[in-house]
C-alpha cells in the first residue's frame, strides 16, 4: 500500500503527540516493570481515539483495520515514537513472550503496522552501506 496516511493526518499526530512524548520504556523480565531500558532510546506518546475530537485518529485506525482485515476493536492506542538524533530501538519481538506478564483486556499483539512518517539521511546511509539498498521517501514531512 502506497499513501495510505496523509499529510494531515501526519501532523495531526504530531500535534497530538507532542505534549505527551515522553522517554520509552520497555519491560523488564527480572522486574515485572516498565522502565528504560539501554536498548531503546526513544521517546513515545499513545493516543487514544476518544481523545480527539477530530475524529483523525477514528479514521486512521478504520484504515489500518482495512487494510489489514483486523479487527481494531482490541487495538492498542496509537503509539507515537520520536526515536531523534542517536535513538533506537534494538530488534526485538513485538508480543511477550513470558507467562506472567499483564497482556491486559486484549491479550498478545498479532500485528504491528508501522507508518514511518520523516525521513532521516543518516538512517538511509546505514541502510546504503549494510544492505547497498536505495530505499526512498515517499513522504518528507
């Protein structure tokens, strides 16, 4: 799928995001809590539906749930992630995979959908010199 989040709808959630940005946590196994973590630098924000007045939110997860035929009535919040210069976040796997943890009314994740939304020169040139693959922007917002 090609443009399938507008311009708009980009900067409707940075707008959004903005005032809620704050440093990413990830689970810790040992813990049993959400802290920071060395392996991912980053900072996020989760947007909820309900707290749009716009309806822009409504209309992007609508979208997602099209195009991916899932249900996004056990969707997890919009999550929003300004990784910034020197961010990032190591590979990991998107579900949890120990018994124990809270996987709250829902349950485990199946899918992860990523909209990446600005263009970074410096990410691009890894990418170049690891893969000598030249990706491009469909979008520079």
């Amino acid at each position: 799928y090609h443009d399938v989040i507008y311009d708009s709808e980009i900067a409707l959630l940075k707008e959004l995001a903005s005032p809620k940005l704050y440093r990413a946590t990830a689970h810790n196994r040992a813990t049993g809590r959400y802290e920071p973590a060395q392996y991912r630098i980053s900072k996020s924000a989760w947007l909820a539906e309900n707290h749009d007045a716009s309806g822009g939110l409504a209309r992007i997860n609508q979208r997602i749930g099209d195009i991916t035929g899932l249900s996004m009535t056990t969707a997890e919040e919009l999550q929003v992630v300004n990784y910034g210069i020197g961010g990032h976040y190591e590979p990991h796997f998107d579900y949890a995979r120990s018994e124990g943890v809270d996987m709250g009314k829902h349950g485990n994740r199946i899918a992860t959908l990523l909209f990446y939304v600005r263009f970074q020169l410096g990410i691009v040139k890894r990418v170049i010199l690891a893969t000598k693959t030249l990706a491009f922007p469909l979008s520079t917002n």
